[in-house]
C-alpha cells in the first residue's frame, strides 16, 4: 500500500522542504531512502483537468483558455522538455484526492491573502507525484481581459505561478516590496513570475517568465543541450566562520542584466546556481526580506537573517556546461 502525504503551496504561502542540491531556484521534494527527491512529473505529458464552474465575470470555457495559455507559456521554454495535456471539464473539484490533476474556483474567505494554492499528493515510498491539484479563491474577482480590468486579479499571472508550482517549481526572492499599513506588502518590481507576492489587481505584469523561472523549469526538465550550453556557479555563504542557512545569492549576469538566484540550503551555507549562461557575473548575497521566511523555508528550518546584504570582491566566470569554482562570501552580522 503506498504512503502518501500532501503538500500546499500558495500565493504569499509555501510549505515544504527545500531540495539540497544544485538549481537555479527554490524547489521542492520529498525524502526517500534518506536522501530528497525533487517533485516533478515523470511522465508526459501532463494530464489536467478543469472544473466546470465559472464565478463573476469567468466563464469555465475563460478559465480553461487562461490556463492553457499558462500551461503553453511554460512548454514553449526553449531550454525545457516539459508538457500538459487538457483531458477535459469535470465536475470533481479541486483537493478530492481522486487521482485528478484538477483546476478550478473554491470560495476561500477566510484565506484573505491566498489568491490560489497547489496541492500534491506524492508516494513518500517512490517519491513519485501522485495528483496535483489548484484551486483558485473565487473570494477575489477575477479577470481574463487581455490588457487586464482595474480591481480584478488577472487570472492568466496567477495561474503561471501556480502551474509552474504544479510542475515543481517553488518560489523566487528576486523582487522588491513596500510595507502597507494592513501589515501586507506591495510589489514594486519583480523579475520572477515565482515570486510570492502578486501585483495589484489589474496588472498584467506577471504573465512572461523571466531568466529565474526559465533556469528553474529547465533545471528540472533539460531539453536539448541545456546542461552543455549552461553552467553553474557555487560556493559557500559563512559569517564569522560559520555557514549561514537560507542566505539569498543572486547571480546578475554583467553581458544580458539578467538575474538567477538561489538559497543557501545547509547549515554549512553551501549554494550552486544552475542554469546560468556562460559569462561574467556579479554576485550579491541577502537576507531575505522581501517576503515572510515562511514563503520559502518550514518553520524549523535554521534561516538566518541577521547579516547585512554584499556583494562578492570580484566578477565570477561561469564556464560552459561546468561550474565556476567554489567560493566563500564572508556576511557580517547586523
């Protein structure tokens, strides 16, 4: 009989364990046989369903074309080998358990920041993913508009975050927010479509992948030669010289302005950054900041933000198809 567990991720919310190996991004899995096993499909293409409820202002035949526009988005990077397959409406809604991989509205009130959530379902015994399902909160208003409608949240930059979650993806630091006075944050400027924190309704802006989401979803699907074409850059982050966990290291490209990041993930404060192209790179590491720890680490997991934010003494080569070299960005306290 397999065991299986699930695992949420939301809009403003993630709960997981972070996988301790090299990516461009932050991803999730699960332990098997002592070691972590990134959530991804094995299988394509990936099959979904789409309840058959609409809400104000989105039919279900809106709701569908949104998500295969999101779905596409994600299976047209040229450097991932990555499918999904519309199987049909349903009646089944999402969170049933049923084997499904079910899309759809569930009026979640109480749930006043969470505009959507993934859920999976994986076999703890193969570490297989076994369902995964989105719900969208029909507590918001929702829009399909193609230039976006004042007030509604566009449901097309929703579900790109969300289908990158369903296909293992998890979130990104690479944003700047302000502080409201409600105590929520609002986004001024993100270059990742897996950042946690939405736009305001009626932006737009979330609908393309930007560098992090492409190294993120090609690290876990390479197509082609990705991993000759691409290298990775590593190191450790360590402050009076210990290793620091949960530290945020960006790697800005110097040839394209591009930005791909990662975490430190053990206590030893080891990071690799896959997915980069071959190049010069300034390297900036930070505390997080720009959303709560909880977005991305469990609450027992040892983060530490109390370091001021750097950059490494020098520009870091990344060779193609190999890695840069291990080097050490010494953090002080705040």
């Amino acid at each position: 009989m397999k065991r299986c567990f699930t695992l949420a991720l939301a809009v403003l919310l993630a709960i997981g364990a972070p996988v301790r190996e090299a990516f461009g991004y932050l991803k999730f899995g699960t332990n098997v046989g002592g070691r972590e096993v990134p959530l991804r499909w094995s299988v394509m293409p990936v099959r979904y369903y789409i309840n058959d409820q609409g809400v104000s202002g989105v039919s279900a035949s809106d709701f569908q074309a949104a998500l295969g526009r999101a779905f596409s988005t994600w299976q047209n990077v040229p450097t991932a080998a990555v499918s999904y397959q519309f199987v049909g409406f349903t009646s089944a809604r999402p969170g049933e358990g049923d084997g499904m991989n079910t899309l759809g509205f569930r009026s979640a009130p109480e749930l006043d920041r969470v505009l959507a959530a993934t859920s999976f379902i994986v076999d703890t015994v193969t570490g297989a993913l076994l369902e995964s399902d989105i719900f969208f909160n029909s507590a918001f208003l929702w829009s399909t508009s193609a230039s976006g409608t004042a007030g509604r949240v566009d449901l097309e930059s929703i579900a790109l975050h969300e289908t990158g979650h369903l296909s293992g993806l998890g979130h990104s630091m690479i944003g700047e927010t302000e502080m409201q006075a409600n105590g929520g944050r609002r986004v001024i400027a993100a270059e990742a479509v897996m950042f946690p924190i939405a736009y305001a309704a009626g932006s737009v802006a979330a609908r393309v992948p930007r560098a992090d989401d492409i190294a993120g979803i090609s690290d876990l699907y390479p197509g082609g030669d990705f991993a000759e074409d691409f290298g990775s850059l590593s190191g450790r982050v360590t402050k009076n010289g210990r290793g620091v966990f949960g530290a945020h290291i960006v790697a800005f490209s110097a040839a394209s302005g591009s930005m791909i990041a990662n975490f430190s993930l053990d206590t030893d404060g080891h990071f690799s950054i896959a997915g980069l192209a071959p190049g010069p790179y300034v390297v900036r590491v930070e505390p997080i900041d720009d959303a709560g720890v909880d977005s991305y680490f469990g609450a027992s997991e040892p983060t530490d933000v109390d370091f001021c934010a750097m950059y490494f003494d020098r520009l870091i080569v990344v060779p193609r198809g190999g890695d840069s070299g291990a080097i050490e960005v010494k953090v002080t306290p705040k």
